[in-house]
C-alpha cells in the first residue's frame, strides 16, 4: 500500500469529505392515518402502503 507524499491539508481533506454528511430524515403524512412516517416504507401506525394493508395492526 503507498504512502502519502505529501500532507493533505485540512481544507482539502474537507472538501473531500464535504458530500459525506448526514441527510435529514423526511417524512410525509400516511394518506391512510395521517401520521408521519417515511416514504416508500410502510406506515407503522396504520400497516398501509401504497393504498393497501401489507400489515396487521391491533
């Protein structure tokens, strides 16, 4: 594995990183129970996804 021949600078290091950052989590209401949840999963509330029951909930 080669070295480094030169020392990267924390900048550039950085800028390198920049792209790395964590996304906020985005969340729409459930058109079923309107609760938030994240889209293309299934809402846990209600079970529904995509207009339908995928899981039974109590």
């Amino acid at each position: 594995m080669g070295l480094p021949k030169v020392k990267l600078s924390k900048g550039r290091k950085g800028r390198r990183r920049s792209h790395l950052a964590l996304a906020l989590v985005q969340l729409q209401p459930c058109p079923q129970c309107k609760k938030p949840h994240r889209p293309h999963n299934v809402c846990t509330n209600c079970g529904y996804y995509a207009g339908r029951e995928v899981l039974k909930t109590d």
